[in-house]
C-alpha cells in the first residue's frame, strides 16, 4: 500500500563564508532530493544549530570568525552523533587533512573531506556514502 510507504528526505546543513558556494552546493542539492539549510556566518550557524535534525554537515575549513575545526568541535558537544565531512581548496587539502587529525585528536579519514571545486556529480556521491556509511 502506497501509504505505508515512508520517504525520508536526508537534511544537510552546509556552514561556509562564500554566499556563491553554499548558494550552488543547496542549489546541486535540492535538486537531487535533499533538503538544505545554509549559513554563511559560523556563530550563528552554531546557534541556530538544531540538534538531532541533520543527516549531515558540510563545513567549510578556511572561515572568519571561526574556523570549521573550531566549529566541528563545538557541534559535536551538542551533537555528538551527526556525521560531519570539511570542504577546503585543493591547494590546502594536505596540509588541513594533517591539522585536522592534531586538533581534534583522533583520526577523520580523508573520505570526510571534499576538495573544492568539485564536479556535482562526485559531491552527490560523496556526501550519499558519507551519509550511508555506518559509523565506526
């Protein structure tokens, strides 16, 4: 029977200063069936932040104010459960991926990283194995 069948949409939240960049990726998002929330700003992404209400969050790394591991950091004391992946340029991947395992002091394997820019295609696939993957 048609109605009991439930569709769950995914909910991904994605923090980055550039307006141009997360108004593209909620954009390439919607467009695949997702609901997306944005902010531009990480202070008040944090206090407008919605516990137990996201698949996923996508955070930008380079940020004024609060840069994403700062940001990471406070989420997960709200929200220790939700699944979190950065964005960075290619030229800083190498060296944020190796600042990001001494900060938070333990191991985000390199999966959890999106390299800008990227085709849409491989960001949809990305963040759908990075929400499917079970945690470990």
């Amino acid at each position: 029977m048609v109605s009991d069948i439930i569709t769950m949409t995914k909910k991904i939240l994605v923090i980055d200063d550039e307006s141009d960049v997360t108004f593209t990726i909620k954009n390439i998002l919607e467009d695949n069936g997702f609901a997306v929330d944005i902010f531009n700003d990480p202070i008040l992404a944090l206090i407008y932040y919605k516990v137990n209400f996201y698949d996923l969050i996508v955070l930008d790394i380079k940020m004024p104010k609060m840069d994403g591991f700062e940001l990471y950091i406070k989420i997960r004391e709200k929200d220790p459960k939700v699944k979190i992946c950065f964005l960075t340029a290619i030229a800083t991947f190498n060296e944020e991926f190796r600042k990001t395992r001494l900060v938070l002091g333990k191991t985000i394997g390199e999966n959890y990283f999106i390299q800008k820019p990227i085709k849409n295609i491989k960001l949809i696939r990305k963040l759908t194995l990075i929400m499917d993957k079970e945690e470990e």
